[in-house]
C-alpha cells in the first residue's frame, strides 16, 4: 500500500468537490463506477489500493457498494455521505462497522455547498471519528479553505447530516406555499428541536445539534435554493409529482429516503417527529398545502 496516499470514491457533486479539495496539498486520486474524463481518474482497485478513502457514494447505495467491491486492508475512510437507510433504519456507521473497523472510520459534517467548495470559498467542516488519531492524521490533508473541527460525536453528526434534509425539504416547501420568512424561521427551529429530540434516542451528544454538524448545515440547507433538498421541496409545493421533480433534479436528495428511514425508526421507538412524518406523507402524495400549514397552526 502506498505512503498517504488517498482517493475519492463517487464522482457526483461532492466527490469532485472533496477531490477538488483534497487534491490542493498532496496528490488525490478519483474514481466512480462509470469510467470519467476528469483529472486524477483511476480504475477502482487503484483507489482501493489507497491508504485513505473519501467514499461519496449515497447513504441508500453503500451497503451494497461495501458488499460487492470493498475488501478491507487497513483502510482509512472518510464517509462523505449524509443519509440513514431506508429499508433498515440503520445509520451509516453501522453499516460501516460491518465491514471497518471504528477506530478506521471518520465521518464528514457541517455546511459545505459542493458548488461553493469548488471555488475554494472559504468553509468549516466536522470531522466525527471515534479515533482522534484518525482526525489528526486527517486534518492536514484538507485545504486552509475548508477549516476542520474534531468531535467524537458519530451518531450526533450522523443524525444532523441526514435530518437536516428532511427539514430541508419541509422548508423549501414553505418557501414554495409563499407562507413567508416568519413561517420558515419557525419550521427550522422547530426542525432543530426535532432533530435534537431524535437524535438524544440514539445517544446523540446535544452540542452537536447547536454547533455546524447540527444548527450550521440546517441553517445552510433549508435556506437556499443550492440545496437539492430545499429544490425538491420547491417543487413539491408547486405541486409537481416527485418522481419529475427527481429526474429534473439529475443528483441525489437523500432526504427523501431519509424520511422513510426516520419514520420507521421514530414508529420504533416512539419519537416525536412531527415535521419529518409530514415531509413523508406530502412525499407519498398529502397535499402540501394542507400538511404544512396544519404543521405550523398545530
Ligand atoms: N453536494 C453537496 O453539496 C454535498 C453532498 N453531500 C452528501 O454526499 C453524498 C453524495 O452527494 P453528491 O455527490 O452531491 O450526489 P450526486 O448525485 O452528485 O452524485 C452521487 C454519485 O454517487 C454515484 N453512485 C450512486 N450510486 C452508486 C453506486 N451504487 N455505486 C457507485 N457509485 C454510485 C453516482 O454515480 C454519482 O456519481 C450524499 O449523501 C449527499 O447528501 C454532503 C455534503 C455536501
Ligand atoms: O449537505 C449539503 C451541504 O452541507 C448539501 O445539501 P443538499 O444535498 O440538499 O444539496
């Protein structure tokens, strides 16, 4: 295995955003499952073969993709994505866990635009690994552009990065139903509560929800149009069927998953989600109208 070296799987949005990134103080390799013309492109064993892995590969398909092409070595991995599954409710991590051991694995959070880390504008991004080893070898490896924080927090940042886009769909909803800026501070605070109130069931730390893992990205994602998951509910509201509103949109809005995943797990173990399970119903077809405003009276 060669010295540091590191590679990006997934080359959507964000994969070429960290490639980007990362690529400013060492070499850093790319690959995806379809063969690219861009800078630094390898096969995947190349990348594989790489002594640290920023895997960018949606929260839905990465079981799958562990299963079939990763074989662990000694690898240490940064988990890009923002999600839980949908079909078992279970986080990142311990999908993860299944195939790395903890002490290997970090996970990315924080407000961090793909399109803005393109131009090396500046931003602040979490580094959440139970080894702080791990944030230390790490942390040199990204640009003075993207600031890193260390927290031990996994399931607190892992819980911030997928809710944050259900709240982010929910918002861009009451973007699109024009019910105003008081409306849409309200339905983020309360997002935030939610959020807090749901991550505490798995253990999730409180400081994380009001630092940039929790308060940072939801302020960021459910208030611009830059946000995929802030689009979708956009075009929710202007009553667009979702499976249009999806190809229109061509990249992955993992809340929508998401809410399903949040659902079972709040079904589960009795969570109080109010905002969450009306972004699900309104997915599956409620009137956006309806939901949304019975949301903010109730
Ligand atoms: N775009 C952004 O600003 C940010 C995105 N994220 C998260 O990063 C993750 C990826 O997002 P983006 O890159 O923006 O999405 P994207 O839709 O631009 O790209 C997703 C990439 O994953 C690849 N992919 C999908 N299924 C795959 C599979 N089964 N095997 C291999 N590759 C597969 C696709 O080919 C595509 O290149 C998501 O979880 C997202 O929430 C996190 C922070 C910022
Ligand atoms: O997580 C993100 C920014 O931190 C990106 O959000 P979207 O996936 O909604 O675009």
């Amino acid at each position: 295995m060669a010295e540091k070296s590191i590679a990006v799987i997934g080359a959507g949005k964000w994969g070429q955003a960290l490639h980007f990134a990362l690529s400013q103080n060492q070499k850093c390799l790319i690959t995806s499952r379809t063969k690219r013309d861009i800078k630094d492109f390898v096969d995947l064993q190349t990348a594989l073969d790489c002594e640290y892995l920023v895997i960018a590969i949606p929260a839905q398909e990465i079981r799958e993709w562990l299963q079939e092409n990763f074989v662990f070595s000694g690898q240490k991995i940064l988990v890009a994505a923002k999600g839980i599954e949908a079909s078992t409710g279970e986080f990142l991590n311990e999908i993860y866990e299944e195939f790395i051991p903890r002490k290997n694995i970090g996970f990315i959070s924080g407000p961090s635009f793909a399109s803005e880390v393109m131009q090396a504008l500046p931003a602040a991004i979490v580094i959440n690994s139970k080894s702080r080893k791990l944030y230390k070898e790490v942390s040199p490896m990204f640009p003075r552009f993207l600031k890193t924080y260390y927290s031990d927090d996994v399931i607190g940042a892992e819980v911030c990065g997928a809710y944050k886009n259900v709240i982010a769909i929910a918002s861009g909803i009451c973007q699109g139903l024009k019910l105003g800026n008081n409306a849409r501070a309200s339905l983020i605070s309360r997002g935030l509560v939610e959020m807090q109130r749901f991550g505490k069931e798995f253990g999730a730390r409180k400081s994380s929800f009001i630092g940039l893992s929790g308060a940072g990205d939801l302020f960021l994602t459910a208030s611009s149009e830059l946000s995929r998951n802030f689009r979708v509910g956009l075009g929710l509201a202007q009553g667009k069927a979702l499976k249009t509103i999806l190809e229109e949109l061509g990249e992955v809005a993992e809340g929508v998953k998401t809410s399903e995943a949040i659902h079972k797990l709040s079904k589960k173990y009795k969570i109080y989600t109010p905002i969450a399970n009306e972004v699900k119903l309104i997915l599956e077809g409620k009137s956006a109208q309806d939901s949304l405003k019975d949301l903010l009276k109730s």
